[in-house]
C-alpha cells in the first residue's frame, strides 16, 4: 500500500490565532480545522489585516469594507468563533515590513496563543501558472515573521504586552505542505461558513470559487493525499 503523502497533525493546538488578509480566505480551508478545534472546546480568534475592501468589482470600497466585515462576523459564528478583529490595512496593497509586522506581534502579545494559522503566501497556490496574490505574499511571510518577533522583547518592545513565545505556525493551502489536519467530521460547518460570504462569492460571477460546494473539492483533494476522507494541507513550523 502506498503510505499517505501528508502525515497527519494530531497534537495539542492549544489556543489558536487564525490570520488573514481578506474576508473568506479563512473559509476556503482553514475553517474546517477551527470548526473541529472550537468542537473540542479550544479558543479560536480570527484576525484579519484588512477589510476586503478592495475585492468585490461591482461595489465600492466604502460599501464593500463594512459589508465584507459582517460577512466574515456571521461565517465566524458558524464555527464557534466569537471574536474577529481587523487591523484595517489597506486592501489590495498590504506591504511586508515593520507596520504590518508591528501589528501583528502586538495581536500575538495580546492574544498569547500556542498556534498561529494563516493562509498560503508561497507564490503559487500549487497547479503552475496558478499565482498567488501580492497581499496573501505579504500577509503570511509577515506573519511568520512576527511569530518569531513576539517573542523577543528587543523587537518592538513593549508593543502588544509581554513577548510570547507560540509554540507552531501553520500555513494552510501551502504548495509545501507536508502536514494534514482531519477534517472529516467538519466539511459541513465548513461548507456553510463559506457560503455566509454572500455578496463576495455573488461577486464572483461564474468562477467555480464562487460556489461554497467547491470546497468539498478542496477538503476531498488534501484527504486523499493524507489518507482521510477530507483534510485541511498545512506547512508545519514548529518552534
């Protein structure tokens, strides 16, 4: 038998902050894994660098800002997430450096977790040709960045409270995965996660992301790889 070619993540996540750049990138995978998370009774916070303002065609930033953000406070909800905060970065042109890394230490320092997620920021999403976008470039190696800077009181001191040490990083959808997390039991919450995403997904137009069902694909395809029925992929860095 061919052994799975991710290896399954089981341990003890502990308290998670699950970042991202945009209203929805939670939500096509990573969801899955805070529903099964929030399940076993661990504290799950989102925080988001921007509004998503800039990412509905047909609608405003000024209109698409305040909408986007209550989409993503009902998905949350769906899978036991009480608490989501936004940085207000400007959408479409997030920079990697020291403003965005700031920030991100001092929600690290505030919030102290033992696992932080985020979202691909490898420069494509796997299939060649398929290129990720600049903010989710600098989302996540920012992110990886202020993991490491949190818990250093000579970076930004006194910026957020105490240093902090996390414990593991995870990068969700990574063309580098090497690591899995069962999702099985929570395709469903993730599904319907997704699809509180109204007015973004509507503005989609005919683009198979467009539909929530999509990300049963997604889940299926990681699983397959790891042996399980549906599973989040994930680059593992553990500290």
């Amino acid at each position: 038998m061919t052994s799975p070619e991710l290896e399954e993540f089981d341990g003890d996540i502990g308290r998670v902050l699950a970042i991202a750049a945009h209203p929805d990138d939670l939500e096509y995978g990573p969801a899955a894994a805070v529903a099964r998370w929030t399940r076993s009774g661990h504290e799950v916070v989102y925080l988001l660098a921007t509004r998503g303002e800039a990412g509905i065609d047909s609608v405003s930033p000024d209109e698409a800002g305040p909408l986007r953000s209550a989409e993503q406070q009902r998905s949350a909800a769906v899978v036991s997430v009480d608490r989501v905060e936004f940085l207000d970065h400007p959408d479409g042109t997030l920079v990697h450096g020291p403003e965005l890394r700031r920030d991100l230490v001092a929600a690290i320092r505030r919030e102290r977790p033992d696992t932080v997620i985020t979202v691909n920021h490898r420069e494509t999403w796997g299939p060649p040709g398929a290129l990720n976008s600049a903010d989710h470039r600098a989302l996540g190696a920012a992110v990886l960045d202020a993991v490491q800077d949190a818990g250093n009181r000579w970076i930004f001191p006194g910026v957020g409270g105490h240093p902090h040490a996390v414990r593991r990083a995870m990068v969700a959808g990574s063309p580098h995965a090497r690591h899995a997390i069962d999702v099985s039991g929570t395709v469903d919450a993730a599904v319907a996660s997704l699809a509180e995403h109204r007015a973004y997904l509507e503005g989609l137009g005919d683009h198979p992301m467009a539909d929530p069902e999509f990300l049963r694909w997604v889940l299926a395809d990681a699983g397959a790889r790891a042996g399980r029925d549906a599973a989040v992929a994930i680059e593992l860095f553990e500290f």
